[in-house]
C-alpha cells in the first residue's frame, strides 16, 4: 500500500515564541509524510500540536515563528519560502481544515459562492460556472443533502458538522497533494464525529491525499492513520506505525497515554454507588415535558415551538447514580434545568421525596431545595470573584438562613475537608484557584446543605483524565458517608459507563433506552445507543461496528418533529410501522425501558399511544 | 415574504414614534413661556384681543383637545397655517398693528417648507458627500494598519476636528474662504456653489465619528477568524479585504449611520443654516422658534423624526441584506 515517494519532509523543525524572552514551542521535529498514507499526530493540550500544524503549512503568525529546520514539499522548503510562493501553493497544493468549521468562512455570504471563490482563485482560467459545478458535485461526493439549495445557504445555517464537510469540499476541491486536518472532529458530538471521520477516511483513499491528521484523542486518530507520531512538550517522543503503537508503546509517555484511554468494554468497572436495587424512591419523573416557544420572523404571527424535552419519565433510586447521556441538542440540559428546578416544566410531575416539585410556589421551593442541588459544568463564572471562599461556600446557609455563623464557619470547614480544599483557603479570594479546586469549591457549596440528591450537569467534563478520576473517586467517599443519590447527565459514554448504576439514553427530547450499565454497553436494544456505541472513539474492539449502525444524517429540528419514531432518519432497521407510529418507552426482556418498534410488540405501543 | 413583515412592523413602530414626538413638541412648546399671540400682534395690543385672537386660533383650549384637533388636520394632509407669516412669503411681526394681522392670509405651512426643503436636501446631500469622500480613506486605511502609524495619524486628525465648534468654525471658513480668499460664496443663496462652504463646516463635524467607526470597524473585522482563514485557503489578503472584510464591516456603519450620523446632520444643519443664513429647513426652523411659531415648529420636528425613521429603517433593511443572520 505504501510506495516509497515522500510527499513532505519535516527536518530538525523548531519554533519559538518570540517576546521578551525567547521560548521553544517545537524542538528540532523530524517525519516523514509518504505519499498517500495519513500521518496521525497526537498529543495533548499544550504538546505544540497546533502550532505544529499551522508551522507545517506555513501559517504561523508572530510572536511565533520558525527559528530552524526544513519542510520540504516537492523541492521547496516551506519553512523558508517567501509569502508569494507560498500563496501560490496554499490552497491549492496544500490544504488545511481547522478546528472551528463555524467561524472559517465569512459569515454573510452563501457556501457554495465562497468555495467557487477560493476555486477561482487559485485556478484562475475557471469560468464561474465550471467552478460552481465543481463545488456542487464536491457538495454530493461529501454527501449534504440536497447540495443545490445548499450551495445557496449561509454559514450559520449549518450545523457543526454539515459546516465541517463544507469544509473538507473547500479543502479538497483543488484536490492537493496534502492536507492538513487539525483537529477537526474535536468541537464535534460523537456519532456526528464519526461520521466525518468515515468520510475523510474514504475520501483520502479516492483522492489520493497525503494527510497529517492532528489530533488529541488516540481513539480518533487510530482510526484513520497508518502511522503516529506522538508528541509531548514540543518533542517528537515515539514514531511508529498505528497497530505497533497501540501493541508496543516504546515510550513512557505514550503507555501512560494508552492506559488514561478510558475504556469502555474493557475490565468490568465498579460502579462507586453501593447496588440498593429499587429500594426507596427518591425522585420520580413522570411524562415531563418542555417547549420553548420563538418568534417565526420569516411569518407573521406564527411562532416556532421548540420541543425540548417530551414526555420523559423515570424513577431515581435512593443511593444509586443514574446517567443521563445524549449528544447536543437531544434536551438533556433542558431536562437538568427541569429536574434542578431552575424552571418548571409545561406538563408532568418531579415528585422528589413524596413532594411533586414540578409546579411548587418559590416559598415552599427554598425548604426542599437543600436537599437537592444542581452542579454545572461551568467552574469559572459559578464563582463571585469578589467572595472569599469561605463566603462562597457559606452563601446557600444564608440563604436557607437559621444557622448561627458560629455554627456556619463550622459546618464550611468541615464541608471544605470533606471536598479536599485545603482550610487555609477559607479567607483567600479565588483567584488563582484550579479548574479542579474551583470545581471543588462549587461541590462544596452544593454539599454544605447536606443534601439528598445531587445533579450533576456535564460537572466533570472541562476536567483533564486525572482530576475528573479524583473527583469521581470524591463523590464515591461522599456518597457512602452519606447516602447521597447521584444523576450524572454527559455526553462522556466511559464517564457513565465508570460511575452509573443505571443510564437513561436521550434522543430529540426523549428517553430512548433506560437499562442498567451492563446492558446498556453490553446488550443496548436501541438502535440509537447502538449508534452511539458504534461511535465512540475507542482504541478497543468495538462491539457495534459504525458500518452496521451509524447512518449518514443528523438530528431533525426540534421545531418540526416529524411523525412517527424521531431516529428514523438515522435508523439502519427501520420497519414500516415506524413512519407512522411513533413507539413508546416499554419494558424489554432484559428488564430495560427502550422506544423501539423492533423491541416491543407492536400492539402494545399502538394501545399506549 | 421577511421584507415584508420586517417594513410593515417598522412602519408602524416609526409612526408611534414620530407621535410621539410630535405629542413632545406640541406639549412642551405651549408649556414653556412666551405667548405666539403676543408676538403676532405686537405689544400695542389689547389684552382682549388677545384673548379674542388665542381663542380663535384655539390656543386657549385643553392641550389634550388642540393637540387632537391638530392631528386629525394632519392626518387630512394639512399641516396648518403658520402664525406670523403671510402668504406672500413675508414674515410680519410686532411692529405691525393688530389690524394689519390677517388671519386669513397666513402661510401654510407645507407651502413654506416645501419652499425651502430642496435647498437643505442639496445641502445635506453635499455634506454627506464630503464626509464619505474625508472619511472613508483616512478610516480605511486607518482600520487596516490598525495600530501603526496611519491608524494613529488618522486618530489625531479627528481628535483635532472634533474639537472645532462649528459655530466658529463656520465663521473662519468665511473668513479665509470667501472674504479673504474669494474663492467661495457664502452668505445666502444664489446658486448651488452658495452649498459648498456650508457642507464642508458640516462634514468637517460629521468626519471625525465617521473616520473612527469605520476604522474600529475595519480593524474587527479584520480581526474576525474567517479572514486569516481564508489566507489557508488560497484566497489572497487583498480579495479578502475588498470582498469580505468591508463587506463585514458595513453592517456596524450602517448602524452608526442610521442614527448617529444622520441625528447628528439633522442638528447641525439647523445652527449651520443659521450661521450662513441658508435658506433651508433648518433657518426656517430657527426663526419660527424665535417667533414662537408653534405650526412650522411642529411640522419641521414631525418631518425630522420622519426622516430620522426612514433612514433607519433603510439602513436595517439593507444591513439584513447584508447579512442574513439579523433576520433571524
Ligand atoms: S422504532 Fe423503528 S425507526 Fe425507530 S428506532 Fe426502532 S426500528 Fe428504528
């Protein structure tokens, strides 16, 4: 498969960061990239991969520049050619996609127009037609639907992923020797993730480009590139192929890297929640439902109504933590909002503690709001600068008010040890804290109510591997001290799979599948949680293959929900009965909830609905 | 089917404006002192014809009632008849007897602006000229180099024209100009070049706010992502810039244009019209106020805010075009 020509040559590349003293970003980097093969290069944050990438095409702005070594691409040394040159050959010999599809074409004109221009203008005898015909056919071979009306739509029309394949049109329309791909599936949900990876997967191998796909996630890159470099503070630290990698790390750094990979099928995890199975009940959801509504501006008096959660129940057990996962859009942060109270639902019951809370008055709220708390994901703006952190974290006593400030200053310290925030902290202002021990600090302030139940909206996903194990491993101590009942709600499937006892799996405002940890990644019954199984970018063996479960398409708009099952669009085992009906979350042999035609007897589902 | 919905609602938020600033105007002008009769017929008048003529004009009833009555002529097209000139065109005043004061032949007050109205829109026309043809380089070049010496020339010669009052700048321009120089007229109106020096005192105020939002403007825009981007794509700096970087940076100008320019223009023009005793609008205007001349005074204020709404309402319009997020 691999022929012997190299495509670019990297030698003894450095970059400093220029200012008032000098800095290496990159020492002395050398690879080769062959052609037609994609070169992988991970690393994490602050491992220089994106200066790295940007230095390889030549487009690094001051304070940085290259201060030694070479690029080669066909004879010509990037690293030292001059600006009209280069120009000549970006865009079209050298292409780049980046990592913020939104923001990378100008906002006020349509798609297709921009893409004709760049094609224009790098293949100057074009005809205007002859382009648009080119980015029109580009349009289909990265398969947007309906491409020709498409052309015509603006940027902000597009979803992140829609906008990443425009990009990856734009990039490889002048079809270049090589591309560079920084990144780009990482602002991107899972299954949609996915997908552009197929599809950059098999472009590359129809067009022939040499890639370097850039990339901190090693699940991600071992799925595309033949070989991997590995990078660790501006150092190349291991250089293989990707099957020798992942058997044989030769490096310290990169064993560390593959045993962090959390895994998902891997060794059994140990849910931290003790298994009280369908003891207490200690919230329950029943039929919740929540649209907001938006003024149509293209219609008079007509108003858009965004379906945001539809009719979710669910039971929540008393010391159990319970996942509520699903990818942007599919209404989990709107149903945090509705389970923390922070807005009450159109129709349905939360029944906290024997207590329906759905449609309680503010008064009655204050009582019972202690005993169940809502963490965001947000560490930084959750915190008043101006607060020392004691104060912070005393703020919900006061509010609740009838505890002395004696007995205020004992109940935060002792609250601070049991969060693990050093108690010399309490008179300090929080500047200067960690995203981890400003995390701590808002645990501190839900916990130091002593509550029953707390959510946990995306808390742990702005953390790095090792912190968010820390505070994984925290909530675990807390919750057998004190019983506490958890809801994780993420997007992170080997975040649930390391801490829930049983997970709730969303799609367009619903709850597809409902089934204990095991059968969720061992037996799910959804084709939806199949999909998402199938997406996950993992280094293990998958036991949902992409090929067999992920569909091409996207979410429909919450504002036109149409008939019938809502994963329709994207279901690979659709039967006919699913355009009309629309299925109902019932029991499954293995003792789960799922929404599914294939699952329940069809009658059931005509009966309940 | 958006243009629509988006004029339709527009207009009728601009007609309640302009009500209300017509309903401003009116309380405030019978609310402060000094009685319009008075001035009409003179200080040799009796009280009790005074009185007999306020009643007739129906000064003298609620203002709820006359500001009604008031409306309702509008809404007919007739914007009333003014309370000191004649139809002849002269403006009588004090020194006449009552006797001499004919109700009957005053001037109506569309007739008079009408008269004096294409003499301010060339005025207007030719200041907004002159700002784009000063502003538009200095702010351009200034928002590109942002930050480098173009950028700060640019800063300084602003800073120095925003600090001229055009009142005196006025007066200097028709000093070294005309009387000194004899290059250009400039009291009156005899002939389109009698426009020049008073356009260029209003553009010489306009420039400065001008001159500095488009160079912000610039300067953000090309700041934006998409741009550097598209140096990675193969689309040169120069394209970009002349394609999307001013394209972008219309849409805040247009903003600042539609309310800040042309609020400013519509202000100026009234003092500036005043110093070159301009036949406009704006001179108009300024005499009717000393004359507490309630008719012209409150047609002049409904036509500003009318004016000032349009312009809004055109420059929204093209700025949704511009970009289509804002009709979203
Ligand atoms: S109900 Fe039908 S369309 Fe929906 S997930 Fe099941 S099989 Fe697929």
């Amino acid at each position: 498969m691999q022929t012997n020509r190299s495509v670019l040559n990297v030698s003894q590349l450095s970059v400093d960061i220029e200012g008032r003293e000098r800095r290496r970003i990159l020492n002395e980097i050398s690879f080769t990239l062959e052609a037609d093969t994609v070169l992988g290069i991970i690393g994490q944050s602050g491992s220089g991969k994106t200066v790295l990438s940007r230095a390889l095409v030549n487009w690094l702005r001051p304070p940085l520049r290259i201060s030694g070594g070479s690029i080669l691409f066909k004879g010509v040394d990037l690293a030292t050619v001059n600006e009209t040159a280069m120009q000549q050959l970006r865009g079209r010999e050298i292409a780049y996609i980046g990592s913020d599809p939104a923001n990378a074409l100008d906002p006020t004109l349509p798609i297709g127009r921009q893409i004709a221009e760049k094609l224009m203008s790098v293949e100057n005898d074009l005809a205007r037609d002859a382009a648009d015909r080119r980015v029109l056919q580009m349009l289909d071979a990265v398969r947007i639907p309906s491409s020709r009306q498409r052309f015509h739509e603006f940027p902000f029309q597009f979803s992140g992923g829609m906008m990443q394949r425009v990009m990856i049109v734009d990039a490889l329309i002048t079809n270049p020797a090589f591309l560079v791909a920084d990144n780009i599936t990482q602002p991107l949900d899972v299954t949609i993730a996915a997908q552009i990876l197929r599809l950059l997967k098999e472009l590359q191998r129809d067009f022939r480009t040499s890639t370097v796909f850039v990339s901190s996630a090693l699940g991600v890159v071992a799925e595309i590139a033949d070989r991997v470099i590995v990078l660790a503070h501006g150092e190349v630290v291991e250089q293989q192929g990707m099957h020798g990698l992942l058997d044989r790390p030769t490096h310290e750094y990169t064993r560390r890297l593959i045993s962090e990979m959390p895994k998902i099928w891997g060794e059994e995890p140990l849910p931290t929640a003790v298994e009280t199975p369908a003891s207490e009940t200690v919230l329950s959801v029943r039929d919740v439902s929540k649209t907001y509504s938006e003024r149509d501006r293209n219609r008079f008096f007509v108003w858009n109504h965004i379906q945001a959660v539809r009719g979710v129940s669910f039971d929540v057990f008393r010391g159990e933590n319970l996942g509520i996962i699903g990818e942007s859009g599919c209404g989990k942060s709107t149903l945090s909002r509705l389970l923390g109270r922070v807005e009450a639902p159109d129709t349905g019951q939360i029944e906290f503690l024997g207590k329906d809370i759905a449609h309680m008055g503010r008064r009655q709220l204050l009582g019972l709001r202690k005993k169940f708390q809502l963490l965001l994901q947000d560490p930084f703006n959750a915190i008043p600068p101006h607060l020392t952190i004691g104060r912070t974290i005393a703020e919900p006593l006061y509010i609740q008010g009838g505890t002395s400030s004696v007995e205020v200053e004992k109940r935060v310290r002792a609250t601070m040890i049991e969060v693990g925030l050093q108690e010399d902290l309490y008179d300090l202002l929080p500047v200067g804290l960690s995203a981890g021990q400003r995390q701590r600090v808002n645990i501190a302030r839900a916990m130091v109510l002593d509550p029953e139940l707390l959510i946990l909206d995306e808390t742990l996903s702005a953390l790095d591997q090792v912190e968010q194990a820390k505070l994984i491993e925290l909530f675990g101590d807390i919750q057998k001290r004190r019983g506490i009942t958890y809801i994780y709600i993420s997007h992170d499937l080997s975040l649930v799979r390391r801490v829930c006892n049983r997970i709730a799996v969303m799609y367009l405002g619903r709850v597809v599948e409902l089934a204990s940890n095991t059968d969720i990644f061992f037996n799910p019954q959804h084709p939806y949680t199949r999909a998402l199984l199938s997406a996950v970018p993992a280094i293990e063996e998958r036991r949902y293959l992409p090929e067999t479960y992920l569909m091409e398409g996207e979410p429909p708009s919450p504002i036109n929900i149409p008939a019938g099952c809502s994963f329709r669009s994207r279901c690979p085992l659709p039967i006919e009965i699913c355009a009309s009906v629309d299925p109902k979350l019932s029991a499954t042999p293995s003792d789960g909830y799922a929404a599914c035609h294939l699952i329940t007897p069809i009658a059931q589902s005509t009966i309940n609905s | 089917m958006f243009a629509l919905n988006f004029l339709l609602r527009r207009i009728v938020q601009g007609i309640v404006i302009i009500g209300l600033v017509t309903l401003l105007i009116f309380t405030l002008l019978r609310v402060v002192p000094g009685d319009p009769v008075r001035i009409m017929l003179g200080p040799m008048v009796a009280p009790s014809v005074m009185e007999q003529v306020a009643t007739e004009l129906g000064l003298r009833d609620p203002i709820p009632v006359q500001f009604g009555r008031y409306m309702l002529q509008v809404m007919k097209g007739d914007l009333g008849h003014s309370f000191i000139r004649n139809a002849q065109g002269g403006s009588t005043g004090g020194s006449r007897g009552g006797e001499t004061f004919d109700l009957q032949n005053r001037a109506k007050v569309s007739e008079l602006i009408a008269n004096t109205i294409p003499y301010s829109i060339l005025l207007a026309a030719l200041a907004i000229l002159f700002t784009v043809l000063i502003s538009f380089p200095l702010g351009f070049v200034a928002g590109v180099y942002s930050g480098k010496w173009p950028d700060r020339l640019s800063l300084y010669v602003s800073s120095v024209l925003v600090s001229l009052p055009n009142v005196w700048l006025g007066i200097v321009l028709i000093l070294l100009l005309s009387a000194w120089g004899g290059i250009l007229p400039a009291i009156g109106y005899n002939g389109p070049s009698y426009a020049i020096l008073p356009a260029l005192v209003l553009a010489i105020e306009l420039a400065p706010v001008m001159i500095r939002s488009i160079a912000v403007s610039v300067a953000n825009s090309l700041q934006e992502n998409y741009v550097s981007v598209g140096e990675v794509r193969g689309i040169k700096r120069r394209r970009m810039i002349t394609h999307h970087v001013l394209r972008n940076a219309s849409i805040p100008l247009l903003n600042l244009f539609g309310i800040q320019v042309i609020g400013m223009l519509l202000g100026s023009l009234f003092v500036v019209e005043y110093i070159f005793n301009y036949p406009g609008v704006g001179l108009l205007m300024i005499n009717a106020v000393f004359q507490r001349d309630f008719p012209i005074i409150q047609a002049i204020a409904m036509l500003s805010s009318a004016v000032l709404v349009c312009v809004n309402i055109l420059v929204d319009l093209a700025a949704t075009n511009i970009d289509r997020r804002l009709q979203y």
